[in-house]
C-alpha cells in the first residue's frame, strides 16, 4: 500500500510540472523587441492619419514568417495608445501575430503587437531605432533581413554579442555584432594586484583608433598569475579611455570576479601571432587569434556555439564557411537549435522537479510509517 501511494504521489507530481514549467517559461517579462520578433506579421509603412480613436498607416511594405503570403493592404488601422508617441509622417514597422501568451503582452492597441519607429522605408538606409544600441542593431537587422533570421543577445562584462541562426536551416550561429577592443603589449611591472602594460598593437570592432601607449590594471584577484616582467599578453576591454598621469595612458580596475578576457601572446617563426587564453579554451583561443589576425570582426560562424566554449568556429567568406576550429564535425548536422536550447532550459528544471516530488514523498511515506508505530503502540 506504501508503495501504491508512492508511485501516486510521483505521478501526480509529475502531471503537475510541466504545468509549472510552462508558467515559469511563459513568465510575463518580456522586452518589446521579445514580442516584436516572435510575431509572424510585419508592415512597413508611414503614419497618415491619427485621431483619439484610430490611427492609419500608409502600408509599404509586407513580409511574414511563413511561406503563404497575403494581399498587402493599402492602410493599416491600429487602436490609438498614447504610448506610442506617434506623429504624421512617422515612419514606422509594426508587427502582429506574437506567439508569447496574449495576457504576457502590454497593450499596444492591438494583442500581439508591438511597434517602432524607423529612419526610412527603403532598406538600404532603413534602421529601426532603439534605446539601446544593441536591440537597434539586432532589430535593424531583422527587418532587413525580412525576419529570415532568428536572433539572441549575450552580454558580459567585456561586450555584448548578438549571434543570429538562419530560421529555416538552423546549422550554427553567426555573429552579427561584437563590441571589442583587444589590446596587446608587453608586461613592464606586476605585483600580486596590478601589472604595467606597454601597448605595441590593438584591434577594436568599429575600427577606431586608441590614442595607447600604456595600460596599468589593477585587481583584487590574481587574473595575472602566471605571467611574469616581459611576457607578451593581450587583453580585451569594453571600455577604454585615458585616465593616467599623461594622454596616452589608461588605468582600469578589473574586479575579483571580472571574466575580462586575457590571453598570452606566442609569436610564431613566420612573424604571425597566436593567443592562448588562460582558461586554456582552445575554441576562444583560435577566434581571438584570427581576429587579431584579420584585424576585425567580419562575420564569424558560431556552429552550436554559445558565449562560452564553441563547438566549432567558421569565418564566412564570400558566402564560404572558411574553418577555424573544430572540435567536432557538427555542420552537416542539421539539429533544431531552438529545441537544443529549450531542451537544456528544461532539465535543470526537470531535475529539481523530480528531486523535490521525490522529497515530499519521501516525508509523506515517513510521516504515515511514524503514525501507523504511534498507532500500533496505543
């Protein structure tokens, strides 16, 4: 009988999880742009007419995400919201369509949608503007691409990366924007806290010049162990800026916790560089290098790659995948990233599921055992 109420307990349980986990996934704390790009229909247009009650648009344009297509209509109407801060002859793109829940989603005059303003309704000077820099670039992007891509935003403390997964052939991740600015030189001074940098090379991601010549960084932690008074090293800040006693000095501090990416610096016979990096991450280690190597960003393909250790790294080449690093042969694989992730969300979640149902039955089957001795003992 114990055992019976057991295996009941656990299956209830389990009856009940994917319930929760659905809650906790669909939780109602969504971006706008969340809600703009998971919608399946999207117009272009400009604002002709506004009024307390409605507001037009001239349609221009018309794309969605799935391959039927509609007729495009001449105006669009839309609810009047205030929040909107719409006026005549505003440019504008405005989706419909959300697939998050409809009581997750602000009221935007209509459910499931969201709007922004744009600088133009030809693409080829079309940007879609954006508080923050990085949702400007990623949603510019996606517009000009006609939502063919699925898009995800990492941040860290030495810059934000913005990788995109083509929607309907998702073989690997390709990075679209990468705030960097790798600089390289040569250890002067190093105590337990601080080292003396002397730069004789850097590479940044808007190609920008740094006025440079020498940077001292302190620590709490010991981000340097290991190196030693001229050894070659390479580091990546997110910000730099001079703030030392002279103008081409700059003093930073890089906290115990900072993940700062720091590499050391092998300079082969043939001349070129190769940077290690200290957390011995081969895949990392051959980005940078070529990086550094090609003196920017370009566009890199990421197969099942995330913020930390890739799977493979490719530079794309005149519509070529040119192979960097591979630790596996992965990219005749076609595996649906969007499952891979959602699967890898799941199993944490499943695991404290099972473990706390496993918990209570475990004090519910005690519990009754403690009772019955109590019982028989009267």
């Amino acid at each position: 009988m114990i055992l019976k109420n057991f295996f009941k307990i656990i299956l209830t349980g389990l009856m009940i999880l994917p319930l929760w986990l659905t809650e906790t996934a669909y939780g109602c704390y969504y971006h706008p742009y969340e809600v703009f790009m998971t919608s399946s229909q999207f117009y272009i247009g400009e604002v002709v007419a506004i009024d307390e009650s409605e507001i037009l648009i001239d349609v221009a344009d018309y794309f969605t995400t799935n391959e039927e297509s509609e007729t495009i209509p001449e105006v669009l109407s839309l609810g009047s919201n205030i929040s909107w801060h719409l006026e005549l002859g505003d440019y504008v793109i405005v989706s419909f369509g959300s697939g998050i829940p409809d009581e997750c989603v602000p009221y935007t005059g209509l459910p499931g949608s969201e709007i922004f303003h744009v600088t133009s309704l030809d693409y080829a000077t079309l940007r879609v503007n954006a508080v923050v820099d990085q949702d400007r670039i990623m949603l510019t992007n996606f517009v000009n691409h006609r939502a063919t891509y699925v898009y995800r935003l990492s941040g860290s403390p030495t810059g934000s990366i913005i990788y995109r997964t083509h929607r309907y052939n998702p073989i690997g991740s390709t990075i679209i924007h990468y705030e960097f600015n790798l600089i390289v030189g040569q250890i002067t001074t190093i105590d337990e806290d601080a080292v003396t940098i002397e730069v004789w090379d850097y590479v940044t991601s808007d190609g920008r010049e740094l006025a440079l010549d020498r940077l001292s960084l302190r620590s709490s932690g010991q981000p340097f162990e290991g190196f030693n008074v001229g050894d070659d090293i390479a580091i990546n800040l997110r910000h730099t800026g001079v703030s030392g006693e002279d103008a081409r000095t700059m003093s930073t501090y890089v906290p115990r916790f900072h993940s700062t990416d720091i590499f050391s610096v092998n300079i082969l016979d043939d001349g070129s560089m190769h940077l290690e990096y200290i957390r011995e991450d081969s895949s990392v280690s051959a980005f940078y290098t070529d990086l550094l190597q090609h003196r920017s960003i370009n566009a890199y393909v990421v197969t099942f790659g995330g913020v930390g250790r890739y799977k493979s790294v490719a530079r794309l080449v005149d519509d070529e995948l040119v192979m960097i690093y591979e630790q596996e042969e992965v990219l005749e694989e076609l595996v649906d990233l969007a499952d891979e992730a959602w699967v890898e969300r799941l199993i944490p979640w499943v695991t404290v599921g099972i473990g706390g149902v496993l918990g209570v039955a475990v004090v519910v089957v005690v519990t009754k055992k403690r009772k019955r001795m109590v019982d028989d003992g009267k």
